[in-house]
C-alpha cells in the first residue's frame, strides 16, 4: 500500500493514471468506513452490558451501585445526577446544580455518580478563572462540564458564560482584541450541545441560572448524618465492576438517540397552566422522560422513523422525581423542611420574643447554626419568613411572613394520563412505582431534600 498519490505517482509515472483509477475503484467511502468502526464498537460495548441493558429499572440499578460506591441515602439526588448526565446524548441536556451546607457530602455524591461514565463523557473541573469557559479549547459537545464549588462562577463574566451555556448548550462569546491594524472584533464559539452540573454551598444561584437547572438540595437531616456515621464506621466491600455501565453508555451513544414522547399531548393537556414558569419546567419533564427512555432503550419500542417511543413507565418514574421540583416552583407545595423552620420561629416568637435568631432556630431545630442559617434563608428568599433587622452587618431576626400554602399536586398521576391518552373508560391499576426513589431514604431532592419517614410517604424537603 502506498501512503498517498504522490507515493503511487513516483513509483511508477507510467501507470500512474491507471493504477490510480483502479485504486478509487477499489477504494471504501469514508462514511462507510467510519460506519462500520462505529458498529464494531458498538456491538462490543453491547457485548459487554448486554444484561444492564435488558434490566427493566436501570436507574434503581445505578442508584444502589453509587450506594455500592459508598454514598449514604440521597437516592433521589443520585437519580437525578445519572439522568443528567444521560441527557447529554440529547439535544438539550438537563442542567443541575447540587446544594448543601459545607461537608454535607455533595462533592462526594456527585463524584461517585460520575464513576459510573467513562471519562469521555464529562469534563470536570476544581477550579479555572471566570474566562476559561470560554477560551478552553476541551471538547464539550454531548459532554457534561462539572464545576465544583461553582468554579470560576463568582463574577459577572463567569455568570454570563454559563448562563449562555445553560439557555444555549453552547458558549457564544463576543469581544474587542487589540491588533497591529486597530481594535477588531472577534468571536469565539464553543460548539455543544453540553449540559452542566455545579455544586455549591450557596442557597441560589444568579437567579437568570436558578431558574434553567435543577436544584438538588442535600439532606442535613440529623438521620442523614447518623447513616453516614454507620457507612463510614461498616466501611464498604470491594467497588462494583463498572466495566458494564461505562460500556452502556458507549452503546447508547453509538445508536439511536431520538425519543418520541406520544403521551406529550396528554400532559400538555392535564398540567394546569397556572404559572408562566411551567413552560421551562414543561420541557424538563418532557426531556427526563425523553432520557429515562432512552437509557431504557433495549427495552423500548420503536416508531416507523425508527426514534424509540417512551412509555407511561418513564413518565412514571420522572413524575416522582420532578413533582417536589415543578410544584414547590409555582408555590403549589411547601418542604417539609421549610414546614419545620417556620414553626420553630413560630414556637419562638410565642414563647419568648417577637423574632428569632439564627442561634435560637438551630438550638429549636437541633440542627447546626450552619444548617439553620441556610433553612431560614431559604424560607426567607421565599416570603415565609422576613428578617426585621434593618442595620446591615447585624445579626438576623426573624418573624413569620406569608402564610404557608396547602399543598397541590402539579403533575397528573399515571392513571390519569393513561385515561387521557388511551382512551380507557376507567383507570387501570397503577403499581407504586414511586416507592422506588421513595423508600428508607432521607436524601436530597431537586430543589428539596427528600424526606421520607415511611415507604411511599413522599415528602420533600428544603
């Protein structure tokens, strides 16, 4: 074989035209080629997760493995970070930013959730400066970018970047570079799409970014941290074999990615506009489902264009995860942990003074002044409580403020969509699917930390 035509030209002038003409004759269109690696690898990676793939409820399966891994509780939080990061193969990939007080263990959580995709699936990052967003030249189309600590996210550059990814999947920065003719302008792109996950110790983010991600607060429940207690004083097995849940996610993104939703116009139809914010929240739901079918693609339908056709089990499954999130986002719901503070000032101001400080909430809630500190600032950000301390630098008092709403389920439950989109006359029984996010966990919840006292008892908490 010849390396290219001028190597085939100087062996032999002469029979250069014919040699040549034979040789594109015979030669394979790169397309195919590229084709048929890709399917080798493919049936490879199929090879290898073969039995993953067939599981009727993989996402339980990842949860109990990032269990495996040692990360204690925070079921629906560890379910939320997977189907983000499955969400990257799709077009416009879920956002989330993880929360909790310092040493709440959400760097640990979102680690280990990570172990479970091969390193070509993300890109990670401790640190950077506010720019490196976008003048980094690492690949980041169907990537996930993870900041620890919101890396490089404190000023107003850093905030716009990642804003112009979180409404974008995609960096698009403009700006003035001085040159030997003058000032120019000049653009750089950062081609997606990408999605980000963010930890952060801060209650909220800038709120232009809140309102484009998932917000998964971690639990600072006193049950929490005694469990993390037992995990790390029982120490943990040997790690899982992770060979078959990187090898999925290599052949999910060899093959086809393109859901169809065909209930979509039944939940258009059930979910009650009541909020100008149920349409961002209305293409999340739209886009977990999309991604919880994909994962479940081995298992799945397809339609005449060949897209895999997502079922009632997928909404299912995402419902229980998003209600807490879409519900509490419109007012419609309370956490359990917004619940509890505000009446522990409740119990204080009766019982003692008009207010209550930060000091005298975590000695009612028994909770650190850290964790109090960030449960009343939350339920203040959200009207339940106000601070009646006016002098700045001066510690906070706090006293009841608007009351508290009953709450209101957002999403239809299954039987309903089913009904709707079936045409049935009656509802068919539904299992309690949700019981698997749900039971013996007390863990972070999107936007909420997930309470749940007993089996099937869904509260969520902030």
């Amino acid at each position: 074989p010849y390396k290219d035509p001028s190597e085939l030209h100087c062996d032999d002038p002469a029979q250069f035209s014919d040699r040549w003409r034979s040789a594109l004759a015979a030669a394979v269109p790169l397309s195919e080629w590229l084709a048929a690696e890709a399917q080798e690898e493919a049936d490879a990676a199929w090879a290898a997760c073969q039995d993953l793939a067939r599981e009727p409820d993989i996402l339980t399966r990842a949860a109990e493995t990032v269990a495996a891994l040692g990360v204690a509780g925070e079921r629906p939080a560890v379910m939320l970070v997977f189907l983000a990061m499955v969400s990257r193969l799709l077009e416009r990939p879920v956002n989330v930013a993880v929360k909790g007080p310092s040493s709440s263990g959400k760097s640990y959580l979102v680690e280990q959730s990570l172990r479970l995709f091969p390193d070509a699936a993300y890109y990670a990052l401790t640190a950077m400066s506010e720019r490196a967003l976008a003048y980094s030249e690492e690949p980041i189309s169907h990537r996930m970018l993870v900041l620890y600590e919101a890396a490089g996210q404190s000023g107003d550059m850093g905030s716009y970047l990642m804003r112009s990814l979180l409404s974008e999947g995609r960096i698009r920065y403009e700006f003035v570079e001085k040159t030997k003719d003058g000032m120019r302008a000049r653009t750089i792109e950062r081609e997606g799409p990408a999605g980000l996950i963010v930890t952060t110790t801060k209650a909220s983010l800038h709120p232009e970014n809140e309102t484009r991600m998932v917000s998964i607060t971690v639990s600072d429940a006193k049950e929490q941290t005694r469990d993390i207690f037992h995990a790390l004083a029982n120490g943990r097995p040997a790690d899982p074999d992770l060979a078959p849940w990187h090898a999925l996610q290599t052949w999910l993104a060899l093959g086809e990615r393109r859901v169809a939703v065909p209930f979509a116009g039944a939940l258009a139809q059930l979910v009650p506009p009541m909020a100008v914010r149920l349409r961002r929240d209305f293409g999340l739901l739209l886009t977990l489902i999309r991604t919880h079918a994909l994962l479940h693609r081995a298992s799945r339908e397809c339609d005449p264009t060949g897209a895999i056709l997502a079922t009632l089990d997928d909404y299912e499954t995402v419902r229980v995860l998003l209600e807490p999130l879409i519900a509490a986002g419109v007012e419609a719901t309370v956490s359990t942990t917004i619940r509890e503070t505000v009446a522990a000032v409740a119990n204080l101001c009766l019982t003692k003074e008009d207010t209550a400080s930060r000091a005298a909430i975590a000695r009612e809630l028994r909770l650190d002044k850290s964790a109090a500190s960030r449960r009343a600032i939350v339920a203040k950000d959200r009207g339940y409580l106000v601070n009646r301390e006016d002098k700045r630098g001066q510690p906070a008092k706090y006293a009841l403020g608007e009351p508290l709403p009953e709450d209101a389920p957002i999403l239809p439950d299954r039987c309903s969509v089913a009904v709707l989109f079936e045409g049935q006359d009656a509802p068919p029984p539904c299992a309690d699917n949700g019981s698997k996010a749900n039971a013996d966990d007390s863990s972070g919840g999107a936007s909420f930390m997930y309470d749940v006292g007993e089996p099937g008892d869904d509260r969520w908490t902030a």
